[in-house]
C-alpha cells in the first residue's frame, strides 16, 4: 500500500506510565477511505493509543504521519490541525450550553460570537442534511438524550473539518436501534471519503462495519486483518490470548420458592412523572428474569425503589416478608440486611467512590460486618484481605488493594463491585448492564458469575439493553415500555422480532 493511499500511519510507538507499558512499539496503517477497527481488552492500550493520536498524550518513541507526511501531534490542537477529531466515549459537551454553542466553542472566529455563531449554523444545518445527523441547533445538551449528544460530537469535529474520526467505544450508551442510526452515520462519512477509527470490543459491530480490524492485548499490537477474511471466533482469541466461550454455557433453571414479589408498584420522579405504572412480577430461588427494553422505559427505577435507592408505592416482598417503600426502614441498608444485593446501573457514579482505594470500594456498604468491626474500630487490615481474596476469585487486574478505582479499567471495576455484592451470598442479586463497557474476556467471566450464582438457587433481577445478553442469561424475559410490564416470555420461546414490538409499546396480543 502507496503511502499516498493511507490517512494514518503510526511506526514503533511506545508509551509508558512509570512501570505500566500501555504501548510497545506498535506501527499500524489504515487506509483512507476506510471505517478501521481496533479492538482489545480493557487496559490492552487502545484509548492509549488513540489519545497520542490525538495529542492527549506525547509519544515516549515512534512518528506518526497523516496522509504520508510525518507529523508533530504536540496536543490536540495540533491533532484538529492535521484534519482528526475524535469523539470520546464519555462526551466532552458543556452541558448547559446550546448546541451551537458546543459546536463552535474552540473553533470562534474572533472575539464577537454572533458571526460565528451565523455561520455554524448555516454549516451545521448543511452537515446534518448531508449526513442524517438532525439535532435542534438551539437545543441545551443536558436536554438530550446520550444517542443526539454523540451527534453533537460528531458534528463538531466535521465542523473543525475533520477527514480523520476516531470513536471511543461510542455504543456502549446507544439503544441498539441509536447505534444502527450511528453505523448508517459511519457510512456515510466512509462513502464520502472520510476515514473512521472505530475503538469497541463489541465484535459484532467490528463485523457489521468495518472493513479492516486491529487487534491489540496487553500492549502490543497482534494483527491486522480484513474483517472479511476472519470471524468472531478468532477475533476473540487474537483479543484474549485464548479461546473464548461466545455464547452462555448454562444447564435448564430449577425454580424454588418465590424470592421477591412485586405488586403494584409506582413510582412518581420529582418532576411529577410517573415512571413506574403499576409494576407486577415475581422471581423464584434459582432463576434469572430479565428485564428487557429501550433505556428510560423504567428500568432504572425499578432496580432504585428495589435497591432502596428511592421511594414508591405498592408492596415488595421478599422470602414472604414485606418491605416499608415509605418510612426510614426503605433505605439500601435495610435492603442488604434483607439479603438483596445490587450491582448498580452506573459503576462510576452508584457503585464505586472513584477516588478512593480498592479495599474501601470493595468493604463499602458492608463495614459493619463483623469480620471488618470486631469492636469499635474497624479493622483496616482485614478489609484489605478480604478485598485481596476477592480480587483473587474475580480476577481483577491488577490485583492491588491500594490502587483507587478510577485507576482500574472499566472492565475490573465492574468486577470489584460484582464481587462484593455476589461475595455477601445474597437471596436476591439485583443487576443493571452487566457487562456495559467491558471487554469480551470479562463479559464471559461476568455471565458465569450470574449463571453460577442461580446454580447456587438465587434469585436474579438483570436488567441490560443488549437483547443479546438478555436473550443468553435469562430463564424469564420481561419487556417495559413506558413504565409498564408489556408482556412475559421464555427465552426459547420467542425472538428478537417479537420482543422488539413489545419493546415499541405493542401489547402482548399485538406481538403474539
């Protein structure tokens, strides 16, 4: 291949952070044109990678040259310069700021905005025509939901005329339909000559788009090869460094008593919304019921009034006995000592305190075990050895109590929280997007740990937007929409068709 041919060219790029080699002489090609996959585990060194590319980090060793010309990338001006822009998986907006005002900020034309503002917008509407990008100029970001905003990133480094866009994992917050919107985006960009970078660890997106695949581990570059000469399989062997199981190996469920039981159960946000409407379900020792539907149908607060995170109205019950949804007994506390257990939604924000230590996180809610509370200090040092132990069973890398949380991958903190709440041998585990932004060895790893524990005859409420997930773990699948129960099905009963129209609102007759 012609260097003319190629948008980028890295050769021997390394990077260190004191003993961590998040890069090692790594050299790769993509050709103009072209939608480029890389893939890898969390904390294989893709972001890493992709933040030199982009001027967030500086290079230890190694050159980088766009479009056949070596190029300096001193930060991420310099990157804006060279026609790249990147869209990060957590966005970069200002939230209480418009549109238009996100897409110019950086990029103004002088010291007035009103002209700058005149021409972003007859650019913007031009951009958005041109690529089935419509977003409301004049709308505030926080007021938009994640898929629009991600257009907005999207449009703001066309705006800077970028040739070269990087993605950073950018369907891990996309209903599955958002994301198909997003492919046809990528498309599009592609067949106008544009050049994508696509960062997942989703294969099933590296096979639908790409059109060549990189594979790193640990640090190193593995292959490259056309998406249309390998498959899944051996995606995730080159990923992993072994074969991975990509389906869920589980014997039939063996229900037993009702665990929890829910009637009736509303509940009405601050704004005044109902967002529950009279919610009835029951789950039974030794099996999974999956919730399954487009986020904000709900679900999220069906796992808060259950996890004691907010209040509602109705009767919960478990193991028979009913729980106050009102008065100070409705807390997570009183959840644990009921013995349910919660791995939230939103690691970074309900499951985790980012800035403290592992060994905190993982004792965090159960600090007054005995075992950490023997009298009236707690006991530091066997907290920190329950936490190694775990750490251990979980496989989390690294295996270091003392290392804070934001330091893990995405993949090892969900592990963390998985292992504090499965380790306290709950009747009931309550679980939100598993496996959202974990790399495939993990999610095998993860998907065992829930079948393992139903083996083990407890009950499971999961709750996930990937329908392949819910379709693979559940021995029951519930579908929400708009706050209700649509309808309940068996997983070998039914299909992706048919949950789809019950996840679009239409009855269970309707979808029958």
């Amino acid at each position: 291949m012609s260097a003319s041919d190629l948008a980028i060219e890295l050769r021997g790029i390394s990077k260190a952070f004191g003993p961590v080699q998040a890069n090692k002489d790594i050299s790769i090609q993509v050709k103009r044109g072209s939608i480029h996959g890389i893939i890898g585990e969390n904390g294989a060194g893709k972001s890493t990678l992709m933040s030199i590319l982009y001027g967030f980090y500086k290079a230890d060793a190694g050159e980088v040259f766009i479009g056949g010309q070596k190029t300096e990338i001193t930060d991420s001006q310099a990157a804006i310069d060279a026609g790249i822009g990147m869209v990060f998986q957590h966005f970069k907006l200002v939230e209480n700021f418009s549109v238009l005002e996100n897409i110019i900020l950086g990029a103004e034309d002088g010291a007035l905005l009103k002209p700058s503002l005149a021409k972003a917008r007859t650019l913007l509407k031009k951009l958005a025509d041109d690529y089935e990008m419509d977003v409301d100029p004049d709308a505030i970001i926080e007021d938009l939901g994640v898929g629009q905003q991600q257009r907005v990133e999207i449009l703001k480094a066309l705006y800077r005329e970028a040739d070269i866009l990087i993605l950073d994992e950018p369907t891990g917050v996309l209903t599955p339909a958002e994301a198909d919107h997003l492919f046809r985006i990528l498309q599009g960009l592609r067949d106008e000559g544009k050049t994508i970078i696509l960062i997942t660890h989703k294969l099933r997106e590296i096979m639908e788009i790409t059109d060549t695949v990189s594979v790193m581990r640990r640090g190193e570059m593995t292959a490259t090869v056309r998406t249309a000469d390998t498959s899944p399989e051996q995606l995730a062997e080159l990923m992993v460094g072994r074969k991975v199981l990509l389906r869920v190996d589980k014997t039939p469920a063996a229900p037993g008593d009702v665990i929890l039981e829910v009637e009736n159960l509303r509940v009405v946000d601050g704004q005044g919304v109902e967002r529950l409407r009279g919610i009835d379900l029951q789950i039974r020792a030794g099996e999974v019921l999956g919730i399954a539907g487009v986020a904000g149908n709900g679900q999220s607060e069906l796992l808060e009034v259950l996890g004691g995170y907010a209040r509602g109205t109705g009767t919960i019950r478990i193991n028979g006995q009913e729980i106050d949804l009102t008065g100070t007994a409705s807390d997570a506390r009183t959840r644990r000592a009921r013995g349910i257990a919660h791995v939230p939604e939103d690691r970074q924000r309900e499951g985790l305190i980012m800035d403290f230590a592992a060994w905190e996180n993982v004792a965090f809610g159960y600090q007054d075990d005995a075992r950490f509370a023997p009298g009236l200090l707690m006991d530091h040092g066997a907290m920190r050895a329950d936490c190694e132990g775990k750490m251990e069973r979980f496989d989390v890398r690294p295996p270091d109590p003392m290392l804070a949380a934001k330091n893990f991958s995405g993949g090892n903190q969900q592990k963390i929280v998985l292992a504090r709440e499965i380790e306290r041998n709950p009747d009931l585990l309550l679980i939100g997007q598993p496996t959202r932004g974990v790399d495939i060895g993990a999610i095998e790893f993860i998907h065992q740990q829930v079948i393992a524990l139903r083996d083990q005859g407890k009950a499971i409420l999961l709750v996930s937007v990937e329908l392949d997930e819910i379709m693979a773990l559940s021995d029951r699948i519930a579908v929400m929409f708009d706050g209700r129960i649509m309808g309940e099905r068996l997983p070998a009963e039914t299909n992706a068709n048919e949950l789809g129209l019950l996840m679009a609102g239409m009855t269970g007759e309707d979808a029958a």
